[in-house]
C-alpha cells in the first residue's frame, strides 16, 4: 500500500483511575522486594492524544499547560523538563517525518487520579497504531510505564498505567518485574451505589509524585520501621477490600478507605496538606462514612464515601474550597483508532 493511501490522523484515549487500597505498595523498592498489591478501578475521566502525520517540524502540544514545542527533528526530543512524557515516548516509538502530536486530560494536572499513567498509555497506544503495531494490553500498559520510570525518568509505580490499559476494577499484584491481574466483578446495584456516593474533590493545589515517592522510598530502603510497617499494612489491606467489595458491603468500604489514609499518612509529613485536612473535616462533618487521597496523595484530590445525600456532601467540599469531579466507572480501558 503506497504511504498516501495511508492514514495521517491517529487517536488514542486512557481512563483515569480510583486506587481504593494498597497504592504505594507497587513502588521500587518495595514491589520488588516484598510485593505490593493495588486494588483500584477506572472512571470515565480520560487522557487523549491526537497525533497528525504532515507539515515541516516536530510539534508537541499539551493543551493542559498551554505549552507547545516545536522542533526540526527528532535530534531535538532532549528531556529537560518540558513536556517529558511526550518527548520519552517519541523517544522509545519514533515516527518518521513531521506531525503534531497532541495531548488533553479531562482531569486537573497533578490530580493524584493517575493522569500521566493514563497519558503514558494513550502515547504508547496511538504512536503504535501509526508503526501499524498492535501490542495487546500488558504490553501497553508495560511499555506505557517504562516510558515514564525508564526513559523520562520519573519514579513510581505500574497501577495507573495497567488500570488505563485495561479499564474496569483490579486487584493488581506486583513482584518485579511480573504484574498479576485480577479482575474484580462487583453487584451492579452495588457497583452503581458506590458511584453515586463517591465524591470525588480536587483540592486545586496539584502535587509532584515524585518528591513524595523519592522520600517515602528511601526511608524504606534505609529501614525506617514506620515507613515499613505502613506499607505493609497497605499491602494487607488490599486483600481486605477486595472482600468488602465483593461483599457489597457498603460501610466495610468506606473504613477500609480512611484505615488506608492513615497508613498513607504514617509515610510522609506532608502527605496531608492543610487543604486536604480542611476538606477532610468538612466531608466527615457532611456525613462522609470513609475517604482517603487519591494516589500518591501530598494534595491533589481526596474521595469520600457518602451514607447521606450527596447533594449536601458536593456543597460541602465546593465550600471548603475544593471543586467537585465527576465519578463513573469505566469498563473501557485504552482505546485507538
């Protein structure tokens, strides 16, 4: 087929992620030295890429930060803190001649949702569709993170992206370098239950992951007994979770949740912001039954499980300060076309 005859547009999307359970745990060194286990499920949120194959540069865009690079080839894709993720990922799947390369997110930057994951998957899934390649969804979600951890050089986990590349809900185990999958299925009355009383609330002060990983692993790795002793806990209550969920029991879930946010907490000083407090008491005050940070947590969002109205639950967070994001499960994982 001659190359005209070809396509000069390329999609990709990636849902963005809930982690209910044992977030941390799939972090180096400790994944690789005890194992973690992650229990989490995908939302409707989704990162986007649109590539366009054509014109006379490389372009970069990221419409989230209102940042676009552009250069003459691909001698110019040097990491240096602008648009990393992009550049690594042309980086390890190069395309020949000039094309935009575009990125969006439904969700804030640094939201602690596993945006750059969910990024990382739809850069892998689209710029191998343009290599006409057609890697199953391990492989993307494995790719999709060494673009991340190995070739741009961040540090963390594997959870976000194999929750993009596959969708749905997971309880996810880690023993470096293998990744077990195990799909949960839940009661759909249940699973549409915990939907609607999940309040989901961006606190609008994003975080950089890595600072808190970098410090949290290396108490770790130095042997720091508080550190240890919390990350196993997390680990322990994954399977925990995977019970209560199976169980539908709505009020299991929710304790399990702040029991697992104040292990989170017993890893960092700051692993609870001021912001994050406030809006933590004025949830509990709205009836909240359990909640915890999203990801890695040191601001970013928090989720909350609601007993009562819901209505009431959103004007609470919105007047703490935080702005309400929309919850829905997502059984699609990465998609392109």
């Amino acid at each position: 087929m001659r190359r005209r005859d070809l396509p000069t547009e390329f999609h990709a999307t990636a849902p963005l992620r809930l982690d209910f359970a044992g977030a941390w745990t799939d972090v180096p060194p400790f994944s690789t030295r005890e194992g973690g286990a992650v229990v989490n499920a995908a939302i409707g949120l989704r990162s986007h890429v649109d590539l366009t194959l054509g014109g006379t540069l490389l372009r970069l865009v990221s419409e989230d930060l209102g940042t676009t690079l552009e250069c003459a080839d691909s001698g110019g894709l040097i990491l240096d803190g602008k648009l990393d993720l992009l550049k690594a990922a042309l980086r390890m799947f190069p395309v020949l001649g000039a094309f935009t390369l575009a990125t969006r997110c439904d969700g804030p930057p640094g939201s602690g949702l596993g945006s750059s994951g969910a990024l990382d998957v739809a850069l892998v899934a689209a710029l191998t569709r343009a290599r006409l390649e057609r890697p199953g969804e391990r492989e993307v979600a494995e790719q999709a993170w060494r673009v991340e951890a190995v070739e741009a050089r961040i540090p963390g986990g594997k959870q976000d992206q194999y929750a993009a590349a596959l969708g749905g809900w997971h309880r996810l185990s880690f023993r470096d370098p293998d990744v077990g999958i195990e799909p949960l299925t839940l009661d759909p009355a249940f699973a549409a239950t915990l939907e609607r009383q999940t309040v989901l609330c961006y606190t609008n002060t994003s975080r950089v992951s890595g600072d808190t990983i970098a410090r949290v692993m290396g108490a770790y790795d130095r042997g720091d007994r508080g550190v240890t002793g919390a990350l196993r806990a997390l680990k322990d209550l994954a399977d925990a979770m995977v019970e209560a969920l199976r169980g539908a029991d709505f009020t299991r879930v929710g304790a399990l949740l702040s029991e697992n946010w104040t292990h989170q907490q017993a890893l960092d000083r700051g692993m609870r912001t001021p912001a994050m407090a406030r809006l933590e008491q004025a949830m509990t005050d709205a009836g909240a039954i359990g909640g915890k940070a999203a990801g890695a947590g040191a601001g970013g969002s928090m989720f909350f499980l609601m007993a009562g109205d819901r209505r009431a639950a959103v004007d609470a967070a919105q007047s703490a300060g935080a702005t309400v994001l929309p919850v829905a499960w997502s059984a699609e994982g990465a998609r392109a076309w």
